[in-house]
C-alpha cells in the first residue's frame, strides 16, 4: 500500500492506482480511477489553465488517495492481522464488529444510498 505526495504538477499526473494502491479490503480500484477522471474532466472544464486545474485534481485526489490508502490500512489490519474469531460470530456480531471497523470513515461501499460520498 502506498500512495504518492502529490497526485499531479504540471505537466505529469497520477491517475488510478499509479496515484495510491490501497489494499483490495476497500474494493475501490474501478471507482477510484474513475473519481478521478470526472475530477480531471471537471477541473480542466473549469480552470482558467491547464496547470491550474492540474494543481487543482492534484489538491482533491492526493487527498481521497491518502484516504483511500489508510482506510485499506485500517480493513487490512481489523480482517487479516487482528481477525475476529469468525467462526463464533453471527450476523449481527459480524455488522457490529465491521461498523466498528468503519466507524469514523467514508467509502462508497458503506455509505448509505444518496449520501453524496465523494472520496
């Protein structure tokens, strides 16, 4: 899992996993490059230049990448290096036991429908 410092600067940009590979917990990596093109189709429609709406993707997506990167950290670490003792949870302790693992964050799976999530 890792993720770059800046998703773009003039003249490159970092779209997809080329920008943040997250663990595949957070069944992102479609939605993610594609949040990412409709950003970069709506900055370069609205900035005054290329190299601002550069600075202005990179402003929104290194940051949903930094997100994207610790929330897979965080499913990583609650289902593969501290698992739960599946065998005796039901599926109730299993809805509690994930809500605590996402508690506090965003993600386009977990969201409830018309949430508007955007990272």
């Amino acid at each position: 899992m890792s993720r770059s410092p800046r998703a773009a600067r003039a003249p490159l940009l970092l779209a997809g996993d080329a920008a943040g590979v997250s663990r595949p917990h957070t069944a992102s990596g479609a939605v993610k490059a594609l949040q990412d093109a409709l950003c970069l189709e709506r900055v370069l429609r609205e900035g005054p230049t290329p190299a601002a709406a550069l600075e202005r993707y990179a402003d929104e997506r290194t940051a949903a990448g930094a997100h994207l990167v610790a929330l897979g950290r965080r499913m990583g670490r609650a289902q593969v290096e501290e698992t739960p003792d599946w065998a005796a949870m039901g599926q109730e302790e299993v809805d509690v036991w994930f809500r605590g693992v996402l508690a506090g964050t965003r993600h386009y799976l977990y969201e409830q429908p018309g949430a508007g999530v955007t990272a």
